[in-house]
C-alpha cells in the first residue's frame, strides 16, 4: 500500500457507519463516522475519502443494523493505483480479539466489528491475557496483562464515554512476559460509572476494556 487519497464506501441495507482513524480509535456512538450510510432504507451506498499521508497500521470500526427486509452489508475502498472494490480480509490485521461493549441502547439487532487497517502489511507487537481488577473499582484498579516484545512503548489511558480522557500513563517500555500497571484514581474528577481503559502499544491502540466506577 502507499500514502494518498482513498475512498470507503458502504453498502447496506438497513444502516451503516465506517469510522477510520477516530480520536479514540474505537467505535463509540459520540465519534463522527467517516461515512455515513445510517438510517432504514433499501440498499444505499455512501462513501468519503480521506488522505493518508503515511503507509502504516490505522484503526477502523464498522456498525450496521437491520430493521426486516434484505440483510445488506458490504465495505469497499479504492485508492492510489486500486479500482473500487470489496475490501480484502488481508488487509485488515486484528488487535483486539474482544468487542468492547457500552451501556447504550443499541437496536435488538445491532452489530459492530473493529479491527485495524493495515496499510504497511508490518502488523503491530500486541500484548495479551488483560485482565482488570478489582471491577467495578472506587480509587485503584489494577491492569494485567502479558507483553509479547520488550521494545513496546506501552500507554494506559481511561475515557469516559464523552471521550475526555480522565487518566493518562506513558509507561513506556515493559519487560517481555507478565506485567501488573497499578492506577490510582484518587482526587481525579470521576463520575460514578462506565469507563473504557485503553492500552495503546507503540502509539496503536490495542485492546479496550470497561470499567465500571462505584462508590465504596
């Protein structure tokens, strides 16, 4: 892949949204989608382009829900030198194998898949085996987790779900194998419940978790 301008497109019957690149690099209801294909109707395309000014590894998310009728959905892109089409699975490289879950009201059918685009077909080293404990937490929660390649630069941040980041930790380089980051939350502003923790790994997010906080 090269630098330059591309377009996604979806195709979906009912609604669907493609978010690329978004400020917490996760799906959550409150980002701007990058395309916009939402509500009920037939099958509908719409598409956006956007520049990327690097080949590099750029998070993506896609939703889509169905109302009755057909069962639509399909994701396209074209690029630099690349005619339309369907987006190969190849070109996805996937960083957390679990979905993050928030307290909205979601319709009955509503799914969701997040992934990473890979634009340099170089992957990322992940970390592994997350755990986050106690949950729900009152000042101090604990995150472990198992990281593959001691060059890691390592970052453990936690949002609300306006997207404020209410914590920051630039921990930088871990030991290959086991480790326990230990988050003290006393005197920071926090409202009583769900947060998402987010471990990003050389600048990538890599995995997203909630967490709950609650009066002791």
């Amino acid at each position: 892949m090269v630098a330059g301008a591309y377009t996604f497109e979806t195709v979906s019957d009912d609604g669907s949204k493609l978010y690329f690149n978004n400020d917490l690099h996760v799906y959550a209801p409150f980002n701007t989608p990058t395309v916009n294909n939402d509500g009920i109707h037939p099958s509908k395309s719409a598409s956006s382009s956007v520049n990327i000014p690097n080949a590099d590894v750029y998070p993506i998310a896609i939703t889509f829900f169905e109302q009755a009728g057909s069962e639509i959905m399909e994701v396209y892109w074209s690029g630099p030198g690349m005619p339309r089409q369907r987006i190969p699975n190849e070109a996805f490289t996937l960083v957390n194998a679990s979905a993050v879950t928030t307290p909205f009201a979601f319709n009955a059918l509503h799914t969701k898949r997040a992934a990473v685009m890979n634009l340099n077909a170089k992957g990322i080293e992940a970390v592994s085996a997350v755990s986050v404990y106690p949950n729900p937490f009152h000042e101090n929660l604990a995150i472990g987790f198992y990281n593959s390649n001691s060059t890691n630069d390592i970052t453990v941040s936690i949002f609300d779900l306006n997207g404020r980041k209410v914590y920051n930790n630039h921990a930088g380089k871990l030991p290959t194998g086991n480790n326990l980051l230990k988050i003290n939350l006393a005197g920071i502003n926090m409202n009583d419940g769900v947060y998402l923790a987010q471990i990003q790994i050389n600048g990538i997010v890599n995995k997203t978790m909630k967490v709950v906080r609650m009066k002791k």
